[in-house]
C-alpha cells in the first residue's frame, strides 16, 4: 500500500528581493569649503605718571622748643601762671553748674505730639492703658492694658505691648513685641539698668518679671498663687535695689496685702518673698487723727522709692494715709502671718497729713532729698516735705481724680499730673502763679488720662496713657526741659520754707 519513491526537488526563487535590489540608488551631497582667517592686535606704548608734594619742614615731635620763643611769651607765661591756677582751684570747688546740662538740640517752643501708640486687639476688648514706663535707654516704652472702671474679680487676659521709638519703620498700631498676659495687668515698671527685664503687677495678685532677650518663654520669674503672694490686686510695683551690689528686688504693694519685697530667682524661674510690711492703724503714728476704713489694716494704693535714701520709701492708702517708712524696720506687725514665710513688719515711721480720699500717687523729687509729691481723687497736688507733717504748698489740678504725678527728670521746679478729664496738667513752680504752665489733651475731654511717665534719659518725652487704650508720646518744650542757673536755689527756699 505504501512504497518507497524518489522524486525532483522544486525551487522557487523570490521575486520580491529581487525587485528591491533593483529599486536602491545610491545619493550623496558635499558642503563648499570653510574659509578661516586668524588676526591679532597688540597695543604699541604705555604711560604712566604720579605727583609729589613740595617737602615741608620736620616738627619736632618731642615738643623740644628750645631755639628761640616768641616774643614775650616767657614773660607772659610767668606773669599769669598764679593768677590761672587759683582760678583754676577755685573753678574746681565752685557748684554754678551743678545740675547744669548741655542741650544740644534744637529749641522748641510748643508741646507736640509724636506718635499715638495703639494695640487693635486691646482697644476691640475695650482694655485701658493702666501703666506705662520707659525702657533705661529710653528707647522702648512698655504699655500695660487691664481695667480702671471694674472692681469686680475678672480672669480676662490682657497685655504688655512695647514699641521701640528708635525704629525706622515704628509702626504705631502694631506693637513690636506682645506679652500675653492671662490677667489684667494694673502695673508695669522697666527695669533701672536692664532693658530687657520689665516687672508687672496683675489683677489676680501675682507678680510677674518679662525678659524679652529670650526666644521662646519670655517669663522670667512669676509668684504664682502662693501663701506668700498677694490676695487683692498688684497696685504698683517698682525695682528696689538690694544690699548686693547690681542686684535689683521687685516691690509690690496691694490693698490687702501691705508692701512685699520680692528677689528674682531665675533658675527656679519662681519669684522668692524676701520681707513683708503689713500696715495696721493701731501700729501706724498718730492713728488716731486719720481716717482708715473700718479694718484694722490699712490697704497700700501708692508707693514711691527715696532716691537720696535706699532705706526710706513712701506709703499712700485707700484713705487717704500718708506715710513714710523704713526698709529696715523691725518691729512684728500686729496681724496674722497668714501662711507666709516670712514675719510682717510694721515700717510705718512718721505719718504726713491725710488728704480727704485715696492715694493714687507718690513721687519723690529727684533734685531735693527731702520733697515729694502726692495726689488722688481730691483733685489737689501736694508738694511735702519729709521733715513737716503738714505740706508745703497744695495745687488744684483738677476737679476730677489725679491718676498719677511725677516730678521732672531734668527740671526741679516743674512736675506732670494725669486728671480724670483726659488731660495731662504741666506745672512750674518758679512760675507766680499755680496755674499750669502747659496742658497736654489727648483726644476728647471726657477720656481719662490713666498715667504718665517721664523719658529719664531723653526728657523732652512724655508717655500719657488714656483709657481708650491709646499711648501718646508727646515732646515737651524747651522751656519745660531747660534748667535755669537758679532754679536749685529756688526749690531748696520751697523746702526750707514752714508749713502753713
């Protein structure tokens, strides 16, 4: 069925290869030949050139004048050289210029307006401006925000705001640096030598210290809520210096609390209670003839530090209670430690006459070691002595309250006092006439001017701190900043004077 055949092989050529084989051609293109030339340049001459002074005669360096010397000159030297050194003697002695300082500025004649300092935030809340204090450079001033207007206990958060005025690009309604504050702050005060630490008193008792040269947590030291703090609100605070030198305690006074010294201890990061003064009417000179609520002790609302004297401070209360005290007094105050760990003293050593309502403000004179100034909701001005019960001479200031009165850094005759009317009332006293010698208005009659401070290192500047939460900067006139060659005199014949 099958079998075995041979037969031709078959081949088949392709005929599409061929027919692309034949279908290439071969192309080619060549570019016309590049031309190149090469050229050089070389300069062909230089020139230089210099100068020379004419050569001038060697001084002799070692001042050796012993060729010859004018004419005459030996003989004058001579003749005036006792006659120039007792002047000389005597100019050493002499105190016509003490006080005196060079003002190199260019007078001013009008009281005027620099900048109104605001915080939007603050002011939408409706927080007034409750303190303000200078920078020791005077370069930064440091605004506190709480309330004037409300007695009740708040836990409402307020500020510090500061401003740099040396800035060039000061922007008056955006602070340059915001303190958070988780209460009112009723208090501020800047440190006397250094910039960055500021002292403030809040509403809730506590006293709290700022450095600013940090980056992150600006709070130094704080007294917390302690058996040693106070229970009512921090009134005032101010930088005392301690018996170390370069060292610097913060005082806080409250109308519950008396006075507290307190000292800075960073590394803890704790404010530490260092002396308590309590004030009570029985302990407190000549108590009888004074008018203190019915409480035994008697609620601090001012204080004001001595610059003649580090032991001596002064103590203005809610009635009306003048006092001066010492640091270092001894005697046990006659009320209940109440926890705290440290005894109370009683400081109270000699008792000026009451004035009929609270003390809002007390400021020692800068020029006179034994004057001072005090005023409150009576309206008046009371320039004291520390030697008379009575006081010297009484201002009418206004017929509203007196916020706060500071005497001028460069002017003894001239202080500043913040009304209830919104204005800031300038006094001199080498003036006849008690009037006011100029009248700073910030903004509408009816807004309170809360407090004032006087730029110590530049004292043609003045802070005014308003209830509407605006800070104004004013420059004073040269006649308010410019001592005269007898206006010491005139302020010692003010201190020496009897009280009528």
């Amino acid at each position: 069925m099958f079998a075995d055949e041979d037969l031709d092989s078959v081949r088949v050529e392709s005929v599409w290869r061929k027919s692309q084989q034949g279908a290439q051609e071969s192309r080619g293109c060549q570019t016309a030949a590049v031309t190149s030339d090469h050229a050089g340049v070389q300069t062909g001459f230089r020139t230089s050139s210099f100068t020379q002074t004419e050569p001038q005669e060697q001084v002799n360096p070692q001042g050796d004048f012993s060729g010859s010397d004018p004419p005459g000159l030996m003989d004058f030297l001579k003749r005036v050289e006792d006659l120039l050194i007792k002047e000389l003697v005597k100019n050493s002695r002499s105190h016509a210029f003490d006080g005196f300082q060079a003002n190199w500025e260019e007078r001013s004649q009008h009281v005027s307006r620099l900048h109104s300092l605001q915080h939007p935030s603050a002011q939408e809340r409706g927080l007034q401006v409750t303190g303000v204090s200078w920078s020791c450079t005077g370069s930064v001033v440091a605004c506190a925000y709480g309330r004037t207007d409300d007695g009740d206990w708040s836990n409402e958060k307020s500020c510090v705001c500061l401003w740099n005025l040396d800035r060039r690009s000061l922007r008056p309604k955006q602070p340059d640096l915001v303190l958070d504050v988780p209460a009112a702050v009723t208090s501020v005060c800047c440190h006397p030598e250094r910039p960055a630490l500021i002292a403030g008193g809040l509403f809730n008792g506590e006293v709290v210290v700022w450095d600013t040269s940090r980056t992150q947590d600006l709070v130094l030291a704080q007294t917390g809520m302690s058996a040693d703090s106070h229970r009512e609100p921090v009134y005032q605070v101010l930088w005392v210096p301690l018996q170390k030198k370069g060292e610097f305690g913060v005082l806080s006074s409250s109308p519950g609390g008396g006075v507290l010294l307190w000292t800075v201890d960073p590394d803890q990061g704790r404010m530490v209670l260092n002396a308590a003064y309590a004030f009570v009417r029985q302990q407190v000179p000549h108590s009888s003839s004074l008018r203190v609520r019915s409480s035994s002790t008697v609620g601090v609302t001012a204080l004001a530090l001595s610059p003649w004297d580090s032991d001596t401070f002064l103590v203005g209360s809610e009635g009306g209670l003048l006092l001066r005290c010492s640091f270092s007094a001894q005697t046990p105050a006659a009320v209940t430690p109440a926890g705290r760990s440290v005894t109370p003293r009683a400081p109270a050593v000699f008792s000026f006459r009451p004035s009929s309502g609270p003390v809002h403000s007390v400021h020692c004179s800068p020029f006179h070691r034994n004057l001072f100034v005090s005023a409150g909701t009576d309206g008046l001005v009371r320039v004291h002595s520390l030697l008379q019960a009575d006081p010297l001479l009484s201002v009418r200031v206004s017929d509203s309250y007196v916020f706060q009165v500071q005497w001028s850094p460069s002017r003894p005759l001239v202080f500043a006092a913040a009304t209830g009317r919104g204005e800031v009332q300038i006094f001199d006293l080498a003036r006849k006439s008690h009037r006011a010698a100029s009248a700073v208005l910030d903004g509408a009659p009816d807004r309170t001017a809360t407090c004032l401070a006087f730029n110590g290192p530049n004292p043609r500047l003045l802070a005014l701190g308003a209830a509407d939460g605006t800070v104004g900067v004013w420059q004073l006139s040269s006649d308010l900043t410019e001592q005269s060659p007898t206006e010491s005199l005139q302020l010692e014949q003010i201190a020496n004077q009897v009280a009528e």
